[in-house]
C-alpha cells in the first residue's frame, strides 16, 4: 500500500496546484502590465491638450533665450495643482532650456524629437511613449506642443504626465496591490487545485485503481477479469492492449491444456499401436523359438515376413512423430526453389504404380494447361503429396480409383487435388482430420494410421502459406485440394 503522500492522486493534485500557481503569476503579471498601460493611455488622452495650452497662454521666450522668471511661476503652479507631471522648455533641436522637477536633476541634456513630432502629427492622438529626461532609460507617457512667438517656431513644451511624484506614490500601492491581488489569486488557484483535483484527478486515478484491482484479480486466478472503461484516452488504450494480451494468455493456456490432452492421447495411441505389433512380434517369435525344429522353411518364413511388416509399421510409426516434433520445432522456413510440379506428381506417379497394382487400385495423373514453375521446397512437397496417396490407399478398397490432378485457375493459383472413391469420411469428422493424432474412425482397425500423416501434411501447407481444404462423401470418396498462390521469387533463384 503506498503512503499517503506517494500516491499517484495527491503528485497529480499537487503538480497540478503549481502549474495554477504559476499561471496565477502570469496572470497578474499580465493584469498588472495591462492596467498601467491602460492608466498611461487613460490619462494621456486627459491631458494629451496640456502642453499646448502652457505654450498657448505664456510667454516662454525671451527674444532666443528662455524666459526664466515666467517659467519658473508657471511651471510651479502647473505642477502645484497636478504634482504628478513634470514640464519641460525644449528648443527646436530638442535641448532642454528650462524645467521644473523638484527633488531630482535631469541626467540627459536632449530629448529624442521623433515620438514628439509624431504626437504633434497625429490628429488621432494614438498612445506614445516618450524619454524621461530624469530617467533615460524608462519610456513615459507625456504632452507635447510647438511654442509659436512672434511667428516664429522657437522650441517645443513637453510635459510628463507620470513623473517622479506619480511614479513614487504608484509604486507604493502597486506593492499593497500586488499583495492583495497575490493572495486572491493563490486562494482561488488553491481551490480551483482542490475541486479540480478531486473531479478530474479523482476520475483519472478511479480508473487507474480499477485497472489494477483487474490486474490482481487475473494474476489471482480469474482468468476471465477484464478492464472496462467508458473514456477514449491512454488508458482506454491500456486497458485494450491488456484485454488483448488476457486474451492471449487464455488461448494460449487453452492451446496448452489441449497439447497437454493430445499428448496424453499421443502416449494412449503410441501404447495401443506399439502394443499389437509388439505382441505379434513377440508371439511369432516365442513359437520360433519353441517349435524350432518342427517348423518348415515356408512357416519360418511366413512368420518372418509377419514380424517385419509389423516392425516396418513401428518404424513408420516413429519416423513420422519425429518428422512432425521437427517441424513443430524448428525455426528455419522451407528451403525453397524453382521446380515443376508437374514433372513431380508423374515422379510420384510412377512410384506408387506398384502399390496401386497389388492393392488393384487404379491410380491416375490429370494435368490440365501449361502449369507455371512452383517457389517450394520440393522435399516437402513431394511429403505432402506422398501423405496424401498413403491416406487414399489406406481407405479406398481393391477396384476403386485414385486420381492425381493439375490445374490453374482463372485467378492464377495453382490447384493440386487426389480424389479417391474411397469409404469417405463422415461430416462431423472432417474438421478434426488435420489435428494431430486424429484418427479417422473406421470398422477395420488395419485401415488405421499413426493419426500424424495428414498433421504433417497441414504443418508443411502452414509453412508455406498454402491453403488445403478436403470434401468428403461417405461411401463415395473424398477430395483433398491444395491451392498454391503465385509465389514471389528472388531474382538470385531467376536463371
């Protein structure tokens, strides 16, 4: 059990408290700026007329020089009744003649003409921001306006509107603002944290938890626990991936218990088909032994024979589980290569004319078209087609027929069939025929295999990415089909 503080829902709430406190900062950040601008502009647009009515109502000139005494009262009165501005006597080059700021000296001896000019200009009084003589480096709001005596353009007042008083008495309750609106913004960033966090974070982790209360449940043992979720998110997706590996894990358990079932039945059918041989084996042996010297030549021999028909059936027996055990087991593809199928099924052909003859079976070889080369590996597929007539032979009785056939098809696979006109198989039977150690049920126990031919034969079709499907008719015969894609070919294989 995690501690209290470790917990997924209290990181999450508290990550997410500083994230709002952050923005709080922003945010005040971003309010304060915004509301001195807007006081700047707010108050240069009621005194934007200012400096015009200085220049406008008094001498400021006298003859070229500045006229000291009238400016001195006029500025002092001016700023008397508004202490937050601070006035200025430019010439025409922008050069400070006179002004009245009390408590400090300017540290610049000219101020920049091109936002005053622009003032003047600007018939829509647009916001602009103009040097503070005091401080050079700050940019303030302010009033501007030509001084016109005698005709003449002698220089210009300039007027800052939020001067040093202003600025003095700002700060200070800029401070008691700042820290008010400060604990405003923590105290609702704190509840927004709280309400938020237990709504939304709640939510999150409540899946979260029913996650891993379905994780517990199936590694307890509940094999069919799975997550539910109703949100379309990452954990949705989660919750997905782990229903599909569950899934997995239950086939894949299923696909044990089944393969742990066949080998049960493998040991029952290995002990039931060794059991006969063996015991004829032994029986035939033990009368050799005792009626030795009263057994003719032709008897020996009969028991002889007997005995290794029945050994060659064990040696089958045991060749074809290892087959399959390597087939199963080995990792490494076909060993493919270009050959003609055609020219194997008449190799095959010839080869069980033989069998087909004593078991008086007629056995045939149909090849329809031009049939193109095949990507294969042709060991395989020759113990495909092998497997196929031995299951044929096994089932079709003296007189019937068995029919190997060729074909392509109108979408260019190619077809490979052997119909025979055996005892058939009946219908509930036919989807288990490619399972290992599957035996198809019949009256005589001689008809019988080892169960694994047809398994081999579905294992090499799998690897190759063949398809084989089988129809069947009792008492009129069944048809195996192998349908073979068009098969890319490195060109290392082309000649």
């Amino acid at each position: 059990m995690t501690g209290f503080f470790n917990s997924l829902f209290w990181r999450i709430s508290f990550l997410f408290l500083l994230i709002l406190l952050i923005i709080s900062g922003i945010y005040i950040y971003i309010s304060l700026n915004t509301a001195e601008m807007y006081f700047q502009e707010t108050r240069q647009n009621l005194d934007i007329e200012i400096a015009a009515h200085i220049a406008a109502e008094n001498d400021c000139f006298q003859g070229d020089s500045a006229n000291l005494n009238v400016l001195k009262n006029v500025f002092h009165d001016v700023m008397v009744i508004n202490p937050s501005i601070e006035v200025y006597l430019l010439d025409t080059a922008g050069r400070i003649l006179a002004y009245y700021a009390p408590n400090q000296k300017i540290t610049t001896e000219k101020v920049p003409l091109n936002p005053i000019k622009e003032f003047i200009s600007d018939k829509k009084n647009d916001f602009l921001l103009g040097m503070d003589p005091k401080n050079p480096g700050k940019k303030k709001t302010f009033s501007a306006a030509r001084v016109i005596e005698e005709k003449q353009f002698k220089g210009y007042i300039y007027v800052i509107l939020g001067g040093q008083e202003y600025e003095n008495a700002s700060q200070m309750i800029l401070g008691s603002y700042i820290l008010r609106l400060g604990i405003r913004s923590m105290i609702i960033a704190s509840i927004a944290a709280v309400i938020i966090g237990f709504i939304a974070i709640g939510f999150i982790v409540r899946n979260i938890r029913q996650i891993v209360q379905v994780i517990y449940d199936f590694r307890g043992g509940n094999l069919q626990a799975r997550i539910h979720l109703k949100s379309k998110s990452e954990l949705q997706e989660f919750a997905d991936s782990f229903n599909d590996m569950a899934d997995t894990i239950v086939r894949n358990f299923d696909d044990l218990k089944k393969l742990d079932k066949n080998r049960r039945e493998l040991a029952a059918n290995i002990s039931h088909d060794l059991r006969t041989p063996l015991t004829i084996i032994r029986g035939y042996a033990e009368t050799i032994q005792l009626k030795n010297n009263r057994l003719s030549s032709k008897k020996r021999n009969e028991y002889l024979e007997t005995m290794v028909e029945n050994i060659d059936r064990m040696l089958k027996m045991v060749h074809e589980l290892f087959e399959l055990s390597n087939l199963e087991a080995s990792d490494a593809g076909p060993d493919r290569e270009i050959f003609s199928l055609a020219e194997l099924l008449h190799d095959i052909k010839q080869k069980n004319q033989i069998i087909a003859d004593v078991k008086k079976i007629k056995l045939f070889l149909e090849c329809n078209g031009q049939i193109l080369p095949v990507y294969a590996d042709i060991q395989m597929m020759e113990k495909v087609i092998q497997n196929l007539l031995d299951n044929a032979f096994n089932y079709t009785d003296p007189g019937g027929e068995i029919c190997l056939s060729l074909a392509m098809t109108n979408d260019h696979n190619i077809l490979i069939t052997i119909r025979d006109t055996g005892i058939g198989i009946e219908e509930e039977q036919l989807p288990r025929i490619f399972d290992r150690y599957y035996r198809v049920k019949s009256e005589s126990d001689e008809r019988n295999g080892t169960g694994l031919g047809l398994a081999i034969v579905n294992k090499i079709i799998e690897l190759h990415g063949f398809k084989i499907s089988v129809k069947s008719t009792v008492n009129r015969g069944t048809i195996f089909s192998i349908i073979i894609p068009p098969q890319p070919v490195p060109e290392e294989q082309i000649r």
